[in-house]
C-alpha cells in the first residue's frame, strides 16, 4: 500500500458506519433472443512502460520501512472492538522521478479502496516520506510519514489540517521509533521498527485522543497497527494486520 500511516489511522476512525458499495453487474456481450453477438473490437497492446530510476539519496530508510522499494500487494485485515472485520489490498509503484523527488502511485481495493480512495500519490524527498493528500484533499502543511533516518530514539512532530467526505480535521501528534523487535502477524514473523504515535485529532471540533503503535518491515511497510481512540471518556481499538503479502 504506499503504505501511508495516516490513511490508515484516519482509515480505521471512519470505518465504523461505512457501508459497502453497492455492486452492480456490467452487461455482458450476450445477444438478444434470435439475435447474433456483437464482435468483440480487440484493443491495441499498450506499449511497454519506460523505466524509472530512483536517484541514491532516496533510497533511505524512510523509503525501505515504508516498503516502497517493494512492488508486493499486501493484503491486510481490520478489526475493531465490535468484532466487525473489513478487509483490502494496497501495493505501490514509482511513476516518475521530478526536481528529484519520487512520485509514488498507491492503488487499493476492498474497504480500503472504498474508504480511502482507489489511487493517491505519496512523495519522498532526501528528507523522507510525505503524505501530501488524502482522499485527493491536499494536507496542509505534508506530514512527515517516515523520516529518512531512522532509528530507535528518532522522534518527530507534526501538525496540520484538511477536509475529508465534508469534515474538517485537525491533527497534533507526535512520532518515536522505540526498538527493533519480531513481530508475527498472520502472514509472518518479521523483524519490524516499533514506532509509538500520541495526540490528538479534532473532527468537526470533537477533540479525540490517540494512542497507536505502528511495526514497520523494510521492503513490506506497516504488518501491523494497534489503534485506541478516546472520544468523551469512551475507548474505541482498532487492529490492522497484514494477512498476505505477494
């Protein structure tokens, strides 16, 4: 998924009253009672895709922890405290090196397609991961995801608003990279950066309060992701876990 952290953490929040799309059948080429079918038009191969190269100082460990290096789909579950389970792919791809930065193409499917949007773009720079947008509204200043060192002990900080399906949102947290450790998950042990996430997320003015622990593997990004939200003396958790990875 890039594998963006703030589109997940705001992800989960808004899971809960989020119905599936209705699905509706595409006609098919069948012909009508007595009639022929219509010739299938064959289309033209597309042609094959240039190359991109990411330039050396992008490939730090903001990038490897976030899995970018990776064109894997990863597939993830999650789980809330009502046992209410909602499942999605995410996998990412570089489209285009400029005034040498990495444009990323996010492509999701599932409940995260449907709540998070289909195809969003991340940008890495020599200072580390940016989320520039969410759900194609701009974030005002970019987050820092990932920094490009990172490390047990690395802190960061970030503060910023946008709109989101009609609501406003306002953000203050604060981001530590606690230790490396082996995290097993239901698509494999791996060794992952714990990263630690407090403060807060104001929606439509409601302050709500947020505690989250985040396992990031190089090559993979995010396995897993523990989320407690406090809204008026009430604690509501989310569990995002990687099932596959392919």
């Amino acid at each position: 998924m890039t594998r963006t952290l703030l589109f997940l953490l705001f992800g989960s929040i808004l899971l809960v009253g989020c119905q599936p799309k209705e699905v509706v059948e595409k006609p098919t080429n069948q012909p009508e009672s007595g009639g022929a079918a219509n010739p299938i038009e064959s289309k033209p191969e597309e042609p094959p895709k240039p190359t991109v190269s990411l330039p050396a100082n992008l490939k730090h460990d903001g990038l490897l922890f976030f899995g970018l290096d990776s064109a894997k789909t990863v597939s993830y579950e999650v789980t809330d405290d009502a046992g209410d389970v909602r499942t999605g792919t995410q996998k990412s791809e570089l489209v285009e090196v400029k005034d040498g930065k990495g444009i990323y193409q996010v492509t999701r499917t599932g409940s995260f397609g449907e709540l998070l949007g289909e195809d969003q773009q991340v940008v890495v720079t020599d200072k580390g991961v940016l989320a520039t947008e969410i759900k194609g509204q701009k974030i005002d200043p970019p987050q820092m995801e990932m920094p490009a060192e990172l490390k047990p002990g690395t802190t960061w900080s970030v503060a910023n608003k946008f709109t989101l399906d009609g609501r406003k949102f306002e953000q203050k947290n604060t981001y530590k990279a606690i230790k490396v450790e082996q995290v097993k998950t239901k698509a494999g042990s791996y060794e992952c950066m714990l990263i630690e996430i407090k403060g807060s997320v104001s929606i439509d003015g409601q302050k709500m309060d947020l505690q989250t622990k985040a396992w990031f593997s190089k090559s993979i990004g995010e396995v897993k992701i523990e989320m407690t939200t406090k809204v008026g003396g009430k604690d509501r958790k989310f569990v995002i876990e990687a099932v596959s990875v392919s």
